[in-house]
C-alpha cells in the first residue's frame, strides 16, 4: 500500500462519538444533560485535536528532514516562509499571500 492510500485511508476514517445515554426514570443522581453533552463535545473536540497534533508532528519532522537533505536553513518562494531553528531543531512555517491586497481562496469541492 502506498503512503497516499495509507494517508487517504486514515482520513476517511468515520468521526467517533461517545456514547450518550438518557437519565432513567427514579434515579437520584439526576445527570444534567446541558453540562453532560458540553463535557462529551469538549471531550470528542479534545481527541480530534490530540490526533491532529500528532499528524503536525510528523509533518513538521519530514519538512526538517527535506531542508536538511536540501541543504537549506531557510526556504521562501511565494509566500511560503520555512526557517529551520537550529536550536530547537524544528522548523517555522508561514504562509500568506505574496502581494497584500490579494487574498487566498480554499477551493471549493
């Protein structure tokens, strides 16, 4: 299997929830849903940004692994900016519109 199925077959992978069941009818420790559902979407929002960064993570260690086969300790072409930080032994990225007054588009699927 290729990296690009490998890559496409991970983000295909269908959005989890957690469980949520109703209050049962006589039981004492009545839950309060409003609190219950918000700490549930907090929790799921959490997971999904814990499973991003460790994406980011491996991202950010191939672009290191590219500029130093480069050669290169900085790379900036159309408005992309990389700077290794030799201290750190990370990278910098920024991205942003070469001109001011022109703006990026995402496109639209």
């Amino acid at each position: 299997m290729t990296k690009k199925k490998a890559k496409a077959k991970k983000a295909a992978k269908p959005k989890r929830r957690i469980p949520r069941q109703d209050a049962l009818p006589g039981m004492e420790d009545a839950p309060i849903k409003a609190i219950e559902t918000a700490a549930l979407d907090y929790a799921e929002i959490r997971d999904q940004r814990q499973e991003l960064t460790t994406q980011e993570v491996d991202l950010k260690k191939k672009l290191l692994d590219l500029m130093h086969r480069e050669g290169k300790t900085e790379y900036k072409r159309n408005g992309i900016s990389v700077t290794v930080v030799t201290e750190d032994e990370t990278v910098k990225v920024r991205v942003r519109a070469e001109e001011p007054n022109v703006e990026v588009e995402a496109a639209s699927a």
